[in-house]
C-alpha cells in the first residue's frame, strides 16, 4: 500500500475521533500534503465549521490534540495550520522501510480496483484502406496505454479492434481496383497499405469529381460486399486483409497487441442486427414515424432540442448508426454471441495471442466480451456515441455500461510537416486521408530512428551498432508514445520532432536518460543492492522527497483508472525523473566513506530504477540502461 499505509492510518484515527465525538456523515478527504502542509493534510475542519460553529482553525486545533494521543505507526504528530487544514507529520524512517521495501515487489503499484470484473476497451479500428497516419496513432496510444492502467488496477481486459472492412473507403479502393486500373500489386519497396492510401484512394476519390457516373459503381460495389459469395466481396476480404497485416505491423512495432479482431462484414453477415432491431421495438427504444420529414423511418428520439435520429430509413436500409448498435451490444454481452474464432494467421510480438472473428462453425467459442466497455474514438463522433452510450444504458439498466473515451486531433508543427513533405504556409498540418494530407505513423517512427541513431552514435561512439539500433528503437517509440498521451485528452496535439527528442524538459528521451543514469550507477557500485539497510539514514529533503514519490505510484494508478487518464502515469513518471535527479544532483551516491549510508542510498536508486520501468511499462515505453 505504500504511502496509502499513512492515508489509511489516518483517515481510520479521525474516522474514530468523530466517532467519539458523535458526529456522523462527513466525507472528509486526506491527501498527500502539498508543500508547508506537511506530509499529509486533510479538510475535515472545513466541513465541521458550520455543524460546530468555530473557525476552522479552532476545529484543527481542537482535531490536532486529540489525534496527538492517538496509536500511529507511521505519523509522529499532527498540527493545525492556520489556515484551517489539519496536517500530519510521517515517522521517515518508518514509511522509507515501507516504501522501499514494497518497491521491490513485482505488485507494486498494484490497486484492488476492478475485482477481476471484465472490461472492454476497443481502439485503432482504422479503416483498412490505408497506411496508419500519425492522428491515428493518438487513438492506439490511448487505447493501449488504458489497457495496461486497467489490467494494473485489477481488472481483466479484452482488447478489441474492429475492421470496418465493407464501408465507403473500401469500396472506394476496390472500385480502383476494379474499373480504373490500378495494379493490386504495390510498386517495389512500398507497404501495400501505404500504396493502397497514398495511390489507389487518394486518386480513386478525385475521379469521382471528374466522372459521376463513378457513384453509381460504388452503390454496386458496396452491395455486393453484403454478399460473401460474390467476387467483389472476396476481393474485399484479399485487399483488406493485406492492408489489416501492414497495420498491424505499425502497431506491433509501436508495443501495442490486441486480443480479438472483429470483421464489420462478418457482423453485418451474421444476422445481429436484426435482433436488436427487433429488441429496439420491444423495449421502445425506437418508433416508426408516420409523417414529417422522417415519414417511414425508424428513429431514435433526441434529448430536449436534438434532432431525432434516423436508423432505419424508409427503404429499409439502416443507417450508419445502426451498424454500431449491434456491434456494442454484442461487446456487452447482452446478446447470443454468433462468431466463431480462430487464431490470427500472423503472432503478436511476445507471447499474447490474437483471435478473429470468423462465421466459421468448425473453429472454437471463445468469450471476449465485458461487463463494462470503453471505444476509443476521436471527439467529432461524440453525437453518434451518445445515442449507442445512451441505448447500452438502457439496454443494461446502467448507464456507465458503454463510455465513449474522445480525444482531440494530432496537427504537426510546421516545422515537422516541412521536414515530412508537407507544405503549410507555415501553419501546423492537418491530417486528411481523403486527400493525401497527412504523414504515415511508419514515416514518423522512422524519421526519429534515424535522428536517434545518429546523436547516440556521436554521444556514444563507443557503443556498437546493435546496442544504437536497440536504443534508437527504444526511445523512438517511447517519444511517440509519450507525446501521445502527456496532455489531457481535450487538448489538439501539435506533434515536433525536434521537441519531443530533447533530453530536457517533458519527453521521453528526458525520462529515459534519466532511467539510464539510475542504471550507470548501480553498475558502478558492483553491489547488488539490499533492502536490508539503515532507514534512518535517508534525512535529506530531497530524499525524502524522492521516497515519499516512489511511495505514490499506486495513488497514481488508482486516478489514472478510475478517470481513464494515461496522462495521470505520465505525468507521474516525469515527476519521477524530476525527483530523482534533484536528489542526485544534491547528494553523492558513491565515494562516501560511510558504506551504511551508501547503501541505503543504493537502496533508494534501485527502489527509483524498478518504479520508473513499472510505470513506464504501464506506458508501454522500455527503459534503455544507457543513452
């Protein structure tokens, strides 16, 4: 429990001294304290003022002297400061045991928050006509980095990414394919997914300017993809398949993995949406409109001056919308599951399998559903989100089932759009597949290899070129992840390469130095260290400091779950590294003539060394041991 131990004990000795002074129903908050506050401060007093009728101050006072002849382990005495907060002062020796002792445990930063109940969290699902861009790798950063906070609070997780593999975008490939004589075959040395988005999509849609008749071939296109059995639809299934197989290469690449792949067609294929169609009607959750402009139509009812929306029009086709209903429903496990699954043809990096849906009754039944799920999609679907967040709630009878998690878009700085190929005017760049405007995630990764490689090759000359290659990866993929999910979800990312490169400030490359000095250091020692050592030594402000931020790495798991938050760890981790090097800079680790104190100075640079790589990993960013 680390530093929650002292929160704990105190929150358990004021409970008590409320108890005895037979006040009841006061959610009272104890935090970690902020500077001048203590270790730990809490508002009780605040909320008593009215119910008592004493200033605040007098209240702590009042607390203060009471707890002051409380049982505490880890608090030597309470204060009240005359603001009105009641503070509490930790027994360092005490809590530095604790702290640094558990670090060492491969649970910590483990928070009972789940129970083990099971939890969806869908992400990427990026239309398989084209190369991943650099705005798509927000949503596979944010996906993964929450599964990883989620699995680490106690929860099992099912990783889904859906395959929109029979909608507009892959109609318009096909009719490339098809009718306007593009190769299926990628000229040498490029991706196919990068040929399929780059060529064939961006130069299909520009046709469709110059040749109307060209719709028309598309409405067909897209009718036959409903069809399994017809040329068109296993044509589909061949192109979007490749492109699927390059995505997730990126993502691979990136340390992302999922746990189950679902076809839209296969959906589609699969007779689910009737179902809920059918249920929609029972629960009156949708009604037929008999005149209006929506005459014939089902629809859904808007909330207050929202329009209703359509789902299923007066041709009986359903509309986009309706697609996800179905989808989400299925993710909730509130319908018949009607898939198959067979393990995907290509293995994930490391030893975690991934599935596929398939309509196949010869393969196995597999379960991949939640009681709660969470769809990782940018904010301009918020409108179509409400409707199915709001339908699973009722459906479900709790409205938190279904959470749509938005972000912002990715821009680039000009500077990096310039460096990339893209001409801005000096703006930042938007991404546009539609019309070839945007910068493949693969490009960007690549770019920041090569970058890495050349400045650890002139840093470190005498590294050899398998350790660069190591490095260049590791810190490459630890940029873009990191610059991915330090801000808050509602703010537009602007993406600059040299920025997030430097070895100074809120990056990666910052966090992970610093790491590699942890490291370094330990190795010079030529000791393993121990946890077996003098507690009482650690009196240094910045020590403490250091111990007391070890000590909150499950408090930050905990808030990063529960508000589905990566920034939180983020943050957590440069704090960490911020923390970490004020101690270093402040106090000699080796060379002190006082072996005991060496020691537990050791102790502590080895308890900072496994909490930043356990909170990395909840990043999914590795921790090169030089730079």
């Amino acid at each position: 429990m680390t530093f929650q131990s002292i929160l704990d004990e105190v929150q358990n000795n004021l409970n008590r001294i409320l108890s005895e002074m037979n006040i009841s129903d006061v959610s009272f908050s104890v935090e970690p304290a902020k500077p001048g506050f203590g270790d730990v401060s809490s508002n009780i007093a605040f909320l008593l003022a009215k119910q008592l009728k004493k200033s605040p101050k007098d209240i702590a006072e009042l607390f203060s002297e009471h707890y002051n002849k409380s049982v505490n382990t880890l608090v030597t005495k309470s204060e009240a400061h005359p603001s009105g907060y009641l503070n509490f002062f930790a027994n360092w020796e005490k809590l530095s045991q604790l702290i640094l002792s558990e670090s060492n445990l491969d649970t910590f930063g483990f928070v009972e928050l789940g129970n083990k109940s099971t939890i969806v969290v869908e992400h990427t699902s990026v239309n398989p006509n084209k190369a991943l861009h650099i705005g798509h790798i927000r949503n596979i950063i944010i996906g993964d980095t929450i599964s990883r906070i989620l699995r680490k609070a106690d929860y099992r997780v099912n990783v889904l990414n859906y395959i929109d593999d029979s909608g507009l975008q892959v109609a318009d490939i096909l009719l490339g394919f098809t009718h306007l004589g593009f190769s299926q075959e990628p000229p040498d040395g490029k991706k196919f997914d990068h040929y399929c988005g780059d060529d064939v999509y961006v130069k299909t849609t520009q046709k469709y300017e110059e040749d109307s008749s060209l719709e028309e071939i598309r409405k067909s296109i897209l009718k036959d993809l409903e069809d399994e059995s017809s040329d068109i639809a296993k044509l589909a299934d061949i192109v979007t398949r490749k492109v699927l197989t390059n995505q997730l290469k990126t993502c691979w690449n990136l340390s992302v993995t999922y746990d189950c792949l679902n076809f839209e067609s296969q959906i589609i294929r699969s007779g689910l949406w009737s179902k809920i169609f059918e249920k929609l009607k029972d629960m009156k959750l949708v009604e037929f409109e008999n005149d209006g402009k929506n005459a014939g139509c089902w629809v859904i009812r808007g909330d207050g001056k929202e329009e209703d929306k359509v789902i299923v029009r007066s041709n009986g086709v359903a509309t986009y919308v309706a697609k996800d209903i179905p989808y989400a429903a299925w993710k909730l496990g509130l319908v018949e599951d009607p898939f198959y699954y067979e393990k995907y043809t290509t293995s994930q990096s490391g030893a975690h399998e991934l599935w596929q849906t398939t309509l196949n009754p010869n393969n196995s039944k597999e379960n991949f559903t939640g009681q709660k799920v969470i769809t990782v999609i940018d904010s301009r679907q918020a409108r179509l989100q409400k409707i199915v967040t709001d339908l699973m709630g009722k459906f479900k009878s709790a409205p938190d089932a279904y959470v749509h998690l938005g972000y912002e878009s990715v821009t680039l700085s000009s500077d990096t759009a310039k460096t990339l190929g893209l001409e801005t005017d000096g703006k930042q760049a938007q991404m546009s597949g539609r019309k070839g405007l945007y910068v493949s995630a693969d490009s960007v990764y690549e770019l920041l290899r090569e970058r890495v490689i050349a400045e650890t090759t002139k840093r470190r000359p005498e590294i050899d070129s398998s350790e660069i290659e190591t490095i260049a990866h590791n810190v490459s993929v630890g940029t873009l992840r990191y610059e991915m999910i330090k801000q808050d979800l509602d703010k537009i990312i602007t993406f600059d390469l040299t920025k997030s490169l430097s070895l100074e400030g809120d990056t990666a490359p910052y966090i992970q130095y610093t790491f590699a000095r942890a490291s370094r250091i330990l190795e010079k020692s030529g000791r393993t260290p121990s946890i077996d050592v003098d507690y009482s030594l650690l009196v240094e402000k910045s020590e403490l400091d250091l111990v007391k931020t070890i000590g909150l790495f499950g408090i930050h798991v905990r808030d990063a779950a529960n508000n589905l938050s990566p920034k939180v760890v983020a943050k957590y981790c440069h704090d960490l590294a911020v923390s970490f090097n004020s101690f270093y800079e402040k106090n000699k680790v080796l060379g002190l003539d006082d072996e005991k104190l060496e020691d537990t100075r050791l102790c502590l640079v080895n308890s900072f060394k496994m909490t930043l790589e356990n909170a990395l990993d909840l990043l999914g960013i590795d921790t090169p041991s030089r730079m």
